[in-house]
C-alpha cells in the first residue's frame, strides 16, 4: 500500500446518495491540509495516530478539536476548516466526500453539525465495520459506479448507528411521510411546468410549512431541489442519447431553451452542448 490512495467518482448521476471523491493517506508529521471548503459533506475517520481540526462554527468561531485513532470528523458544505496531523504521532485516515437527499436528515439524526463535528461512536464493531466499508471504497476505485455506491450505502448505515442513540424521534415520521410525497410527486411530474405551490398542494400543506420541512429534512428548498433533479436528468439525457439541446430542455420542464441552458450552466459551469462535449471526450 502506498502513502495516498485517492480518487474521484466517475459519475454525478445518483440523486439520493452520491459519492465524489475518496481515499486513503499515511499523512507526514505536521501535514496540513486547508483552509478551505467543500461543497459537500466530507468524512474522515482516523485508523491510527492522531491530529487537530479547526472548523468554523455556527457563530463563524474557529474551534480546535484534537482527534485521536477510533475517531472521525465531518465536514460540512462550505464550511472553513483547516486540519492537520500531529507532529510526533501523525494521522493516519480514510475519507468519503459524499451528499444527497436524504444525507442531511441522516446526520442530523446521528447528532452531527457544524457545532458537533466529532465522531465518537457509541458501538465500537460497527464502527470497525464502518472502517472496513470505507477503506473498501478506497481501494476500489476499478469497480463500477452501482457498486461503490452500494457500498456507500453501508458506510452510511454503519456511521448512522454506530452513533445514533436508539431512541429516535417519532415526532419525525409524519413529516417523512410529507417529503416522500414530495419527491414522488416531482419525480413524476419534474417534466410538467410545476411549482412549489403544486408540490405544496399535493401534499396538502402550505407553501411555508412545507418549504421549511423541506429544507430542515433534504438540505434545499423544493425549488433548488426541483431544478437540481432536472439538471441530473439533463445530465442523463445529454450523456446518454443524442437529443438536441432543446429537446432535452422540453424533456425535463424548459420549453425556453434560453432558461434551460441557463439553468443548467448554473448547475454545472458550463453550457448544455460545452458539457456533452466534454462528457463525449472522457468516454474517448
């Protein structure tokens, strides 16, 4: 095994989990890495060793936690955070950059925020499991995208209740029962000119209540997660047939090819047809 494995996941295309990149280092003494933020969450669990994270707060503070072997930290979307290794017993640590629907509900239930980023886990074999899904990923990096994601999969039931008390909160299933309406009703309309006061409707719910729900529950409003489904399904459709660009926009809700190449610039950086292309030029 070398000092670093590392990787990037080869596709953007799964909606309720996905992964982006992970790995593996045997860091130096004193390594540091940051300050800087992510874009999605990014989990580091230490195998061996130990090291400092300093991470803003709610209150924008910067807090030092030292973290030592059979710990992990998280970090939070667009959260600063510089961590580094100990000088005399340097880290050693595997890591997961992964987000999704369902991601920020799940953390929020395992007791993590930017103000608890530790990982301490209260069942010790789960978090070996946990280790052991997480350094599989690592190595992995040949197998197909279905199959790391299963694995990712796992990671997250192990890092779920490897910390999560068994006493979970019944207040919450009604308004899972909410949110899963909501993402049948766009997944099966995401093509209609829809809005947030149909969703809101079909579910019988006012706009506010439900946006706050929405939010507190996926990590988005129902219009940045409404358009951020259609852009995947953009996505899908531009890698994987040969529609025109305004095709593709009628396909998930954009008769306005002007708005639709807008909208889908805004998601990824670059224009419909400048992504094809460039989609096409990592497959040759």
């Amino acid at each position: 095994m070398s000092n670093l494995l590392f990787s990037v996941f080869p596709s953007e295309n799964f909606v309720d989990l996905g992964l982006y990149q992970y790995g593996w280092e045997q860091c130096d003494p004193a390594h540091t890495f940051g300050p800087s933020a992510r874009s999605h969450y990014l989990f580091h669990y230490v195998i061996s060793g130990a090291g400092t994270l300093a991470a803003k707060n709610s209150r924008k503070e910067t807090v030092e936690y030292h973290i030592k072997s059979g710990q992990g930290f998280m970090i939070f979307p667009h959260q600063i955070c510089t961590y580094w290794a100990d000088s005399t017993l340097p880290w050693e640590y595997t890591w997961v950059e992964f987000d999704g629907l369902k991601v920020k509900e799940t953390l929020d239930i395992s007791g993590f925020s930017v103000d608890s980023p530790v990982y301490r886990p209260r069942f010790k074999d789960l978090a070996q499991l946990m280790r052991e899904e997480m350094l599989y990923i690592a190595r992995s990096s040949q197998e197909s995208p279905f199959h790391l994601i299963g694995h990712l999969y796992l990671f997250l039931d192990y890092l779920t209740r490897s910390s999560t008390s068994p006493l979970l909160n019944r207040g919450s299933r009604m308004r899972d029962f909410y949110i899963k309406e909501a993402m049948s009703f766009i997944e099966q309309n995401f093509q209609n000119d829809i809005s947030v006061e149909d969703i809101a409707a079909f579910c019988g719910l006012n706009r506010s209540y439900f946006g706050k729900i929405f939010r507190d529950s996926v990590g988005k409003s129902p219009q940045e997660f409404l358009i951020s489904y259609r852009m995947t399904k953009a996505g899908e459709l531009l890698k994987l047939t040969s529609l025109s660009i305004a095709d593709v926009g009628n396909a998930v809700g954009y008769p306005n090819q002007l708005h639709f190449s807008r909208a889908f610039k805004n998601t990824y950086g670059l224009s419909p047809r400048a992504w094809r292309h460039e989609q096409q030029g990592r497959e040759n």
